[in-house]
C-alpha cells in the first residue's frame, strides 16, 4: 500500500488534490481512497488530507500516521505543524515552494532521506500563472507523480477533467505539465 499524506491550509484545494489523487489511482487501477482531517474549518487553517492507493481493496480507514509521501501545499507549516511526523525512511517530500529544500533549512531531512526524496517545486506560481488562483494541487499531485513513479501525468491530468471543464481543467492540465517536468528536471530526469 502507498500512502500520502498532504498539509496545507483551508482554501488551497487540499481536499480535492486528496480526491484528484485517490481518482487518478483508480483510472490506473489502483484502489485508492481519500479523505481529510479538519482541525478548524476556516481559510488559513491548517488542514490534513489523506490518499491510499493499493492492489487490493484498502481495509484501513484511519488518518496515514506513516506515509510513504508528504506533500507540503504551504512552507509556512513548516514552522508550526511537524508535517514529517511518521515519514517512512525510504520516503519522498514535495513542497511547495520556489526556494530550495536546502534554502528551507531541511538539511537534515535530505541527509536522512534518499537522495532526490526531498523537492519543492513552486506550485503556487505555476497555479496563479494559468489558473489565476493560489490552488497548486494538481501541481503538486503531478510533481509527486514524477518524483515517485507512482502515476503517469495523464492520470492526473485525467483526473482534473473528470471533475472540472473547459478552461479551468485545461488550465489543471498546464499546470501539472509544469511541474512534473520542472520535478524531472530536479532529479535529471532519473523517470524520463
């Protein structure tokens, strides 16, 4: 089983980057599920959501307390929500962010992890680039997808229209093509 945990605050599409994965799983024949934890359920809160995807049909129902994948939609959690908590050791963490891991202070955390298992790529602007908001959801989804192997851009892309249209699911789409090549070029292309 693969599980992904994602932090990031109310209003930045944590929840639907949790469905958009859990769908573009399914697409791949996945099972998946997906599901959030609220603390507060205000814009600017912080929030936890929740994916599985298994070969089998998922039994578990409770919160992921050791993922495989973080997806850290709002650096600034960094600083007040220990958002590595339960991180297996052969993990991988994407953040949100156009600064580096290292220039994010994560020394250590790359030290420990393999190499290329720590990222960020600046979701936020690629979103307020073709989508006009700050939702970088399908970007992170489709930097994981090229950081772990675990999904093909298409699936995510795939997933997107199959919950918006028209504009905004091309702009999903642009997005997510952004930032998968932009996490290929980080690791020199070790998932061409």
């Amino acid at each position: 089983m693969f599980q992904i945990r994602i932090h990031g605050r109310g209003g930045q599409g944590v929840v639907t980057a949790a469905e958009m994965l859990a769908l573009a799983g399914f697409m791949e024949g996945h099972h998946a599920q997906a599901f959030p934890s609220f603390g507060s359920e205000r814009t600017g809160a912080p929030v936890t959501a929740f994916a599985r995807l298994a070969p089998n049909e998922i039994r578990l129902r409770e919160p992921v307390l050791e993922p495989d994948v973080v997806l850290v939609q709002d650096r600034t959690l960094l600083d007040s929500v220990n958002v590595f908590a339960g991180l297996r050791p052969e993990g991988y963490v994407l953040i949100n962010s156009s600064r580096s891991a290292e220039e994010l202070g994560l020394g250590d955390l790359i030290a420990k992890l393999p190499a290329g298992h720590v990222l960020t790529v600046p979701a936020t602007r690629f979103a307020m680039e073709k989508i006009g908001r700050p939702l970088p959801g399908a970007a992170m989804l489709a930097g994981m997808a090229a950081m772990t192997g675990t999904m093909k851009l298409e699936s995510v892309q795939a997933a997107y229209n199959e919950k918006f249209k028209g504009a905004v699911a091309a702009a999903n789409a642009e997005v997510a093509s952004m930032a998968f090549e932009a996490v290929k070029r980080a690791l020199g292309g070790e998932h061409a």
